[in-house]
C-alpha cells in the first residue's frame, strides 16, 4: 500500500536543509530504485519553482510500504527528521485513484 509522508519544516530550516538533502535524496533515490516511489518534493514557502532564501515549508514522499509502521519507521530514519529540518511528520494511507 502507499503511505503519505508529510514533512513539516522548523522555521528558517533552510540553511539545515540543503547540508542534510544529499543523504535525504539517497533515501528517496533508493525507494526510486526499488519501484515504491510514486511522488516526492517540497513545498516552496512561496509560489515559485525556486523560492530562493524564503526556503521551503516541507515536503511529501508518497511511497509503498509493507506496513503504516514500516513507512514511520523509514520517516522517523530520514535525514531530515534526525537534522531537525521537519518540526512534525505525518504519515498516513494513501490510495492512488487517479491518473
């Protein structure tokens, strides 16, 4: 089943951010690998493919996992969780209806 990941930033996290998104990338690169990923980016903080020093405000991974504790267990190991760059995280079921 797909899980939904939500990463919610700290505030002015961006400088954490970019130090910690080549380890984030290789976690979610490999989910790529394996064929779970279905989505995953950040939320600019404005409206803006590049939102510069205004940073972001999170992110969402929707990926297949074996378990609702499995897709925690891999959000609670993220780099950007153990950095501190996400103030919260929720996870919850998703189901693909479309395209």
């Amino acid at each position: 089943m797909y899980y939904a990941i939500i990463g919610t930033d700290n505030p002015d996290s961006l400088p954490l951010r970019q130090k910690t998104r080549p380890d984030h990338l290789t976690r979610v690169e490999a989910l790529k690998a394996e064929g779970r990923l279905l989505v995953a980016g950040p939320f600019p903080a404005i409206e803006n493919e590049d939102p510069g020093p205004a940073g972001f405000t999170g992110s969402l991974i929707v990926a297949e996992f074996d378990s609702l504790q499995a897709a925690k267990d891999w959000a609670d190991d993220d780099p950007y969780t153990k950095a501190g760059v996400y103030a919260s995280v929720t996870v919850k079921p998703f189901r693909k209806v479309m395209p």
